[in-house]
C-alpha cells in the first residue's frame, strides 16, 4: 500500500505550501499565457493546488488516497474557482484528461516512486508528454536517492512539523525490490504506522531522464530544492523540470 489513512491529518504540516515553493512556481510560470493550466498527481491534501487556484488559474488535482482527497475538497471556500479533484490514479488520467491542455504538471513529494514497475513508469512519463500543451512542464520533486548506498537500510531525513515527525526508510529484499517503510511519532511518542511493505522504484537523475527522453522531452533543469540550488551528490532533494 502507496499511503495509509493515518497521515492525512498532518500532511498540510509534513509537506507545507512554503514561499520557496510558491516562488518557484511563479517564475516557472511566468512566461505561460493566463489562466496557467496545472495538474496535480498524486495532489495529498490539496493545500498547494488550492494556493494555484487563487490567482488565475485552471487547477486539477488527481489523487488515490481518500481521506486525503476528502480533506482536498473540504478546503474549497467557493464553486466559482476553477479547481476540481478526482479519485484518480495516473494509470487512468489519459483515458479522461485532456490531451494538450496542461501548462504545469506536478508529481511532487516523492509520490513518483509509489509507480513501482519500470513499465508503468515509462507509461506515467509518456501520458505526461501527452497531456501537456506545447512547451509545457513536467515538475518532480523526491530525496536524492544517489547519495545513498542501497546494500543497507536506508534511513531518509526526517520531516517534522511542531506536532510530529515522519521517519521513513527503505530496504532490499531478497529479489532486489525496494520496500518503503513509514512512521509517524507523535508529541507524546507514539508510533503510527503510514507505509507499510510498499514496493517502490527510486527513481535517480539519470533513470528520470532515460524515462523523459523515451517519452519525447528534451529539456532538463536539477535543482537542489525549490530555492533552486544547485543540485549536487549531496543534495538531500532533487527537483527537475522537464519540458
């Protein structure tokens, strides 16, 4: 299982709507004709398409999970906004999405490594490219997975917020798949699980633009975070853009 119920009550803390990301956008955007049409996979709980909605912007936002895709739509303060969410994975956006339209499309939060099958992952690339209007975007965030040595457990940085922590690491078993492994700790210690035995693919620089290239893009920029650093082995967080 990708994520548990458990998390939807602090996924607006653990994944904050921060300035950096906000700035990013609006400087990656910039150049886009309005309204900016977006596309949210993998969207949590919609805080980020939300923010997107308030200027003039088309938003959709697609995800799986359903208390999260119910806290999504509890946010929404007026129909007259052009933001809607679907219970929907990437597997199926092709078939009811439509083909050419989307300015922006995000992946962020590491939510690309839960498409765990190498065929798959060349589908989500493909149904990017063809979702996406002419010089359109592609915008994925996840760890550096490079910086780490995969023969041992792997134990990610911790995301935090006042009320709680969210640890997560990854291990190889036998037949070399890699299997995500999630807590909550809580203020007063209790540990919750969020990610149980989930099968992954951690996606590096190069794998991601072997996908992209095979998928028809051509143009990619690493970032060592949404405060656009310069990305490097050590970076705990690669962002790309991909057009």
């Amino acid at each position: 299982m990708e994520l548990l119920e458990n998390i939807a009550e602090y996924y607006d803390e653990l994944f904050p709507t921060n300035d950096e990301l906000k700035k990013f956008y609006a400087e990656e955007t910039k150049d886009f004709a309005l309204p900016v049409k977006y596309l949210g996979i993998s969207c949590g709980a919609g805080t980020f398409e939300h923010f997107l909605a308030k200027g003039e912007a088309d938003v959709t936002g697609l995800e799986t999970i359903p208390s999260l895709l119910e806290s999504a739509n509890r946010k929404r303060r007026t129909q007259l906004m052009a933001l809607r969410f679907f219970q929907m994975s990437s597997l199926e956006m092709c078939r009811f999405l439509g083909k050419g339209f989307y300015n922006i499309i995000s992946i962020l939060n590491g939510r690309i490594i839960f498409t765990r099958d190498t065929s798959l992952m060349a589908k989500l690339f493909y149904d990017c490219k063809q979702l996406l209007a002419p010089k359109g975007k592609l915008i994925i965030s996840l760890p550096n997975f490079e910086k780490y040595n995969f023969d041992s457990t792997v134990k990610l940085p911790v995301r935090q917020s006042i009320r709680v922590r969210l640890f997560s690491s990854i291990q190889t078993r036998n037949d070399g798949k890699k299997v995500l492994q999630q807590e909550l700790e809580t203020g007063n210690g209790k540990r919750i699980c969020v990610t149980e035995n989930a099968e992954i693919l951690p996606l590096n620089k190069n794998q991601i633009e072997q996908y992209a290239s095979s998928a028809g893009f051509t143009k990619f920029d690493y970032f060592g975070g949404f405060d656009k650093s310069e990305f490097t082995a050590k970076s705990d967080e690669l962002v790309v853009v991909i057009s």
